[in-house]
C-alpha cells in the first residue's frame, strides 16, 4: 500500500479511517463484524468531522468570523476537536466542560490553547442534569457578546462531516452491510452515516444504542452513568426516529469488559462508548448469523482513557 501523499495541514488528515474486522471476539457462528477505528483522526476521535464542517459551514455563511470566540459545551471529545481545529485555523476557543469527564481530554483542549470553564459534578456521574447545567453555563458566556456558540445538540452542520463516515463506508463495503449500529449523544453521527447508508440501501439496518442506566430512547426514563459521550438523559434534537430501526440499551459494565477484551483479543485500544458500539454489534452479529455484514464505529481511543479506571480490571472479570 502506498504512503498518502502530504497534505497541507493536520485538517487535511481528519478522516479515511482504516476498518478492522474482529478475528477473535466474533464467533464463526455469527454474522462478520467490522469497526471503524475513528481513534486515527488527529484528536484521536470522530468528533474532528464534526467539529470541521461546524466551523468551515459557519464559515461558508458568514457566521463565524475572526473576531468571535468559538464557544462550545463538551464532554471533551468534541472540545478536544473543537480546540484542534480552532488552533489550526486561528480561531480562540472557549470550552465549558465538567470534572466528570477524563482529564486527558480537558488536557488536550488546553493543550491546543482553549480556555476553560468547569463545571464540578459532586458524584463524579454523568447526568442530564450536569449536560443542562453545561448549556445554561456556556449560554451565560455566551450572552455576554462577541462569541460563536457551535451548540453542537442544535447544530445539522455537524452532519456534512459525519456523512463521510458514511461515505467511506460504501466503498469499503462495496457488497453492501447488513446492519449498522452506534451509540447517541448528539445523534450526529449516526444520523449522519444512516441518511448515507439509508438513501444507498434502505434495507440496511440502524440501531441507536444507549447505556442500560440511562434508557431515554428504549424506556423513556433517564438516569445516572459513567459512559462518556452519549446518554445524555433526553432525546437529542438531531436525533430522526425515521432514520434509525431500533433502539437498544447495553450494560454499561459489558461495554466495558467489552473495551477490555478488545485491547487484550484484538490488539484495538478504543473508549467506553466504543467498547458499547462492540458489544451491540457482537449481539447483532450472533442474531443474524454467518454470512452477514455487521458494522460499528469505534467513536475514539483508548488513549484518552488509560488514566482512568476503564482498563484497570483483566478482561475476564
Ligand atoms: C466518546 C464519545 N462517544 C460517542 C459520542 C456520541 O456521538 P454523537 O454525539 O455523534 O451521538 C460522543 C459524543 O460526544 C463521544 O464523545
């Protein structure tokens, strides 16, 4: 395989991931499954497509300008993108983000220059309460002038940079893919790979996942977890019923256990969320059986969470 050729700057390398199939974790009895290892993008994340066509749409518009400060509540993976993408095209960036998320990612946001706003969460828990007390915290900031809130819950900008995701996955999957599962925060990105893979193949299945603690889409109630990224404990606004089949929600300590056996069986380091990506694919997998092609992305790296607790325990426990 050829190197790529060089390229003009690091927003150059965001995207055209690599996809992995599972030799080991996938047994001969069950469907293929396959994960797109988002971990490549420069942060180290998906959130890099998103935060891309966020600022280059609002840019395109006239919205954003040089003068405004690019202000955003995160978790901190689409923070850390934000961060990158405002440093590469000189941009400040204000982040407004809580001490329950892994401080590798506050880390890389202040690394790229951002400055930031946290917001304390007593239990160290994610909960709807701590995301809308993120939002109301930024749009205070916010009010005060001179800023470009991206809004990401609000923003189908994001969807121009996940639709790529799905676009690459028609041509590594040119026979076509049975069912195509991810977990929501946002919905951008599995909003944005369904309407590429639906308008190809509407037979292709989706599947929205959610941690089992925070069952907003699956029972309508919400709840306390520790899986970053996604359950933030209401129906996102991106997120189309229409564009999705089914909705599951997966145990928060299977995802992790999953996160385990991928690092020690398959040589993958990925994140909580992604870990919840696998273990619903492996499901999918064993339901529809040899034969079948199953896909999930893998939403970032393990990296950004070797400092906490997710790969302390053996695989096997
Ligand atoms: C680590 C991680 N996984 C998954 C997601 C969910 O992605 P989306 O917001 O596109 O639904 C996010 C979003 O913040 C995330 O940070």
């Amino acid at each position: 395989m050829r190197p790529p050729s060089p390229v003009a700057s690091a927003l150059d390398a965001i995207g055209n991931t690599p996809v992995v199939q599972l030799q080991r974790l996938a047994p001969p009895d069950s469907a293929a499954v396959f994960v797109k290892i988002e971990g490549f993008n420069p942060t180290g994340s998906y959130k890099d497509r998103m935060a891309l066509s966020m600022i280059e749409e609002a840019e395109k518009r006239g919205s954003l300008t040089h003068d405004l400060t690019v202000i955003e509540y995160t978790g901190g993976s689409t923070g850390s993108s934000l961060a990158f993408v405002c440093a590469t095209k000189g941009y400040r960036f204000h982040a407004v983000s809580s001490d329950a998320y892994a401080s590798a990612k506050l880390n890389t946001m202040r690394a790229f220059g951002a400055e930031l706003t946290i917001v304390h969460s007593p239990n160290g828990k994610i909960s709807g309460e701590l995301i809308q007390e993120m939002i109301s915290v930024s749009a205070t900031i916010a009010a005060q002038g001179g800023y470009y809130q991206t809004d990401q819950f609000n923003n189908r900008d994001m969807l121009v940079g996940y639709s790529g995701i799905g676009h690459e996955l028609l041509s590594q999957f040119p026979e076509g893919i049975d069912a195509f599962c991810g977990a929501v925060g946002t919905g951008g990105m599995l909003m944005g790979v369904a309407g590429v893979l639906k308008e190809h193949a509407q037979d292709t299945r989706i599947v929205a996942l959610e941690p089992a603690s925070a069952p907003v889409l699956t029972e309508g109630r919400s709840g306390q977890h520790h899986v970053e990224g996604i359950g933030v404990g209401f129906v996102p606004p991106l997120l189309d019923s229409d564009l999705y089949d089914e909705a599951r929600a997966i145990d928060e300590a299977l995802a992790r256990t999953t996160c385990r056996q991928l690092a020690e069986r398959e040589g993958l380091l990925v994140g909580t969320s992604s870990g919840l990506n696998v273990a619903a694919a492996l499901k999918l997998a064993r339901e529809l059986g040899p034969g079948k092609v199953v896909v999930t992305v893998a939403c970032d790296t393990g990296l950004k969470y070797v400092d906490e607790d997710l790969f302390a325990a053996p695989a096997g426990a």
